[in-house]
C-alpha cells in the first residue's frame, strides 16, 4: 500500500518547513547520488536553501565544472 496524495503548497510554519526542506533535500541528493552510479550518468544538482545557502552534488568534477561554467557565463537561467 503506498503513501497518500499531499497537497503542494508553501509550508507557513517556518520550523517545518526548514525539517522538510532538510528532509527532501536529503532525499534528493540520495537519488541524484544512485541515479549516477546506476545509470552511470553524470549528474550534478545545485540546491540554494530560503536564506541563499548552496548545497551541491556532482557525480564527476567535469560535470560540476560544466555547471560551473554555464552558471559563470549565464547559459541558462536558474529562476
């Protein structure tokens, strides 16, 4: 049996909203992390938190220097 539907919308709590936030995060970067090693794809993930701090994943240095550059350059647009 799998887990009900949640309804998407912005957590008004501040404390469970940072508890989730840290939590899918988490689960995030796990799955980015198992999606290269299964697939043997390079990925990378940049997340920035409400108050601006970055958390980052990259299966290879060549892929996070890609993100890098794009990011250096403006070759896409994050917002």
């Amino acid at each position: 049996m799998g887990r009900g539907k949640i309804s998407i919308k912005r957590i008004d709590n501040t404390s469970s909203r940072q508890v989730t936030f840290s939590k899918r995060r988490k689960g995030l970067l796990k799955k980015a992390k198992e999606l290269a090693i299964l697939c043997d794809a390079e990925v990378s993930l940049v997340v920035f938190s409400s108050t601006g701090r970055l958390y980052e994943f990259a299966s290879s240095s060549m892929a996070l220097n890609g993100l890098v550059i794009s990011r250096k350059y403006d070759l896409f647009d994050l917002y």
